[in-house]
C-alpha cells in the first residue's frame, strides 16, 4: 500500500469516498490489489 495526498485549488473539491464530506485536502490511498480510496484529511481519523 502507498499514499498519496494533494490539495485542490480553492472552489474546487470532490466528495471524500468514505464518509460522503466535501473536501480539498485529499488522500489516495492505494492498495496493492489495485483498489484506490480518496479520503479527506479528517475523515481518516
């Protein structure tokens, strides 16, 4: 597994895959069987 995290320019945002919140701030986490999940920042937690 790798992560890879990025900020998206102001007004601009996706829906975390985990909890449905807006967010800017964004995890990829990748996992070795090919799957990838976009988290927020908070939403880890």
């Amino acid at each position: 597994m790798w992560i890879d995290c990025y900020t998206l320019p102001k007004n601009q945002g996706i829906r975390c895959e985990h909890c449905g919140t807006y967010i800017r701030n964004i995890f990829v986490f990748h996992f070795d069987n090919g799957f990838s999940l976009k988290c927020g920042v908070d939403c880890i937690r």
